[in-house]
C-alpha cells in the first residue's frame, strides 16, 4: 500500500458517511486511489496505525504567521 492508499483506506473505513474526494489531475493516481479497494486490513491493524501515529509528536504552525492572520480574518468574516 502506498502512503495515499493507506489514508484513502483509513478514511473509507472509519464510518459509513465519511466520504474522502480525493483530487488527482494523473490517470496513474487515480488508479492507485481506485486500489486502495484492494486492500483490507482488520480493525485491529487499523487501531495499531492509530495509536503508531497519535505518538508521533505535532510541532511546529501550520501557517506562518501571514498566512495565519489572512486564515484569521476569513474565518472572522464568515461569522
């Protein structure tokens, strides 16, 4: 599976509602998204991907700060 695959698959089976629309402007990506229904894994495999993961420590912003304030000020204009 690739990195993709794995998140596509993640999603897919988290509930029955979520939905992911993944973009791709190459056939070839969208034939790996289309793979990802190949694969299955047991939903204990998918809580040991999430417990790997949620240990993995988030640093850092997300946006550096002109980004953060024109992110800030949309979010303030639609309310």
């Amino acid at each position: 599976m690739t990195s993709a695959q794995v998140a596509l698959g993640w999603l897919l089976q988290k509930a029955p509602w979520i939905v992911p629309i993944p973009g791709t402007t190459k056939l070839s990506h969208l034939e790996e998204n289309l793979h990802t229904l190949d694969f299955h894994l047991a939903p204990e495999e998918w809580r040991e991907l999430e417990t790997a993961v949620a240990a993995i420590p988030v640093v850092g912003d997300r946006y550096n700060a002109e980004q953060q304030r024109q992110v800030g000020a949309d979010l303030l204009a639609n309310i």
